[in-house]
C-alpha cells in the first residue's frame, strides 16, 4: 500500500478531516486508491487510512486560496509558509504534487 510520511503539526488536520489535501515537494507517484498517512515522530502509533481520488502537479507559485483552504490553511499565504517550513529549500517555481483524499470507508491489501 502507498504510504505518505507527514508532519507531526498537519496530523491532527488529517485526523479531523479538516485536510483534504496535501501537497508534497516533488513528482510523487501516489495513485488513485488507498493511502496510509503515518506520523514522523510515532509511526506506529499515529497512521490514518484515506482514500486518494486525484492527484495533480503544479509549482508552488501557481497555487490558489482553495488549495489553502483544503489543506486545512487560512488562506494561500499560510499555505506557503507551511511549505516553506515543511522544506526550507524549496523555491517558489518548483513543482509539488497535490494529492486530494477522502475518507470514505475502502478495502485495502
């Protein structure tokens, strides 16, 4: 099964459901289907199942007020801050993949 490593600040967003998206550093290979969300600092303890239903690339600079809004952000200037943070080398023309995710119940393998 796909699996995604997040932060342990965007987990709670992930649990609650706030986050809908997420959008990583980099061409990803995450297809439609299931999805593990594991926590960095207790990976065993801290994992969510979701259900990945598109996925699309884009430079950071291309991102808008919405994807803000569906990766649990205040708006698109939040957004970029936690990107930056997330990775400090990042440059506003690179690409990051955004993964879009529901939680509706799924069978996995």
């Amino acid at each position: 099964m796909q699996s995604l490593k997040v932060l342990d600040k965007v987990f709670p967003y992930i649990l609650s459901g706030k986050k809908t998206i997420a959008i990583v550093k980099g061409h990803k290979n995450i297809c439609n289907g299931p999805l593990v969300f594991i926590s960095l600092s207790i990976p065993m303890q801290q994992i969510k199942f979701v259900q990945v239903n598109n996925v699309y690339y884009k430079k950071i600079n291309e991102l808008d007020n919405d994807e803000a809004e569906l990766s649990g952000e205040e708006n698109l200037n939040y957004l970029i801050k936690s990107i930056e943070e997330a990775y400090p080398d990042i440059d506003k023309n690179e690409e990051v993949t955004v993964i879009s995710f529901g939680y509706d119940e799924f069978e996995y393998d």
